[in-house]
C-alpha cells in the first residue's frame, strides 16, 4: 500500500503513458476532486501540481506525502 493510501487518500496512476489530456479526462470520469500532475520537471523539483477538479485551480506543492495529504483533506 502506498503512502497516500495510508493516509487515506485513494490513488489512481496511469502505467501506460497516455496523454496528459486523456488522463484529465480519465479523471474527471471517476469523479476525482483533486489530480496530483507529476511529470520529469515535477520530480526534478522535487514539487507537483495539485489540480482542484471543479474549480480548475491548481497551484504546487511538495512531492511528500504529509502535504499532499494535507491539501487534500483540508478542502
């Protein structure tokens, strides 16, 4: 089990390497409140974008599971 499932956090991953747009769609489909967008720039940051489903607004935040989980859960 991954980190953000143990802080309850439900967690979809794409493995195939669609595109960013048919991931957004794929989340939108499941109802997803928030998307965590993580490509290479991301990683080299060490930071991600955190996608607020219904009002579109996203803004960074860091690649650690606290905070993410944080985020999420204060919404």
């Amino acid at each position: 089990m991954g980190l953000l499932q143990l802080r309850g956090v439900s967690v979809e991953i794409d493995y195939e390497g669609k595109s960013l747009k048919s991931q957004m769609r794929r989340s939108d489909k499941f109802g997803s409140r928030f998307t965590l967008i993580i490509g290479e720039e991301e990683l080299a940051k060490g930071r991600a974008v955190l996608k607020e489903m219904d009002a579109g607004a996203q803004g960074e935040v860091a690649l650690l599971p606290d905070d993410i989980a944080g985020k999420i859960t204060r919404r």
